[in-house]
C-alpha cells in the first residue's frame, strides 16, 4: 500500500525542504509511505509539500521494487500517521516516521 501525507512544518525547517500543498493549504513537507500487507513499512521518502505526488511515488516505488523483487500489487489509500514536522533534515523526518511505525 502507498499513501502520502502533508504535514506542517515548525519554524527549524528549512525553506529549502518545504513548499505549499495548495490542495490541503499546507505549508511543510509530504511523507510518502509505502507499507506490506501487514503495515510494516517497506518504503518512505520525505518530500517538500508542493512536489506532486506521481512524480515522488514513482521514485518511491522504483526504490521499493529494487528492494523487494516479489512485490507484485500496490494499492493506494489516503490515512492519518503524524500530525507536525519538527525535523531539520529530511532523513531525521524519514527516520521519525520509521520509528512511529515500529511503536504502533
């Protein structure tokens, strides 16, 4: 399954990693997500907000791919995970989601 999210960003991001999602009116970064049948993530990548969700799921999925060669169906959904971006970086905003995802 992939989904992606656009989360606010708090004032310690840079402007360099965030842009506006106009269709959520949301100023910060996107998390793009993609997860087995069990939840278990296969896959993130962390986005400015205002890039477009086919061009960042087409990456994202050529790297989950790469990594699982049985992966053979994905379906996509729309859900809720963290609610704000504190990170600086956008691996340390990856690596959060990871770790949530290892606490639920």
């Amino acid at each position: 399954m992939i989904d992606s999210q656009s989360v606010k960003a708090d004032a310690v991001v840079g402007s360099d990693s965030s842009g506006f999602d106009g269709g959520k009116l949301i100023n910060g970064r996107m998390r793009h997500v993609v997860v087995d049948t069990r939840g278990l993530p296969l896959g993130v990548m962390v986005t400015a907000a205002d890039a477009g969700d086919p061009a960042a799921a087409q990456v994202l999925l050529e790297q989950v791919a790469d990594a699982h060669h049985r992966l053979a169906l994905v379906w996509a959904d729309g859900t809720r995970r963290l609610v704000r971006d504190f990170e600086r970086r956008t691996t340390s905003a990856e690596a959060m989601v990871y770790w949530s995802m290892t606490c639920s």
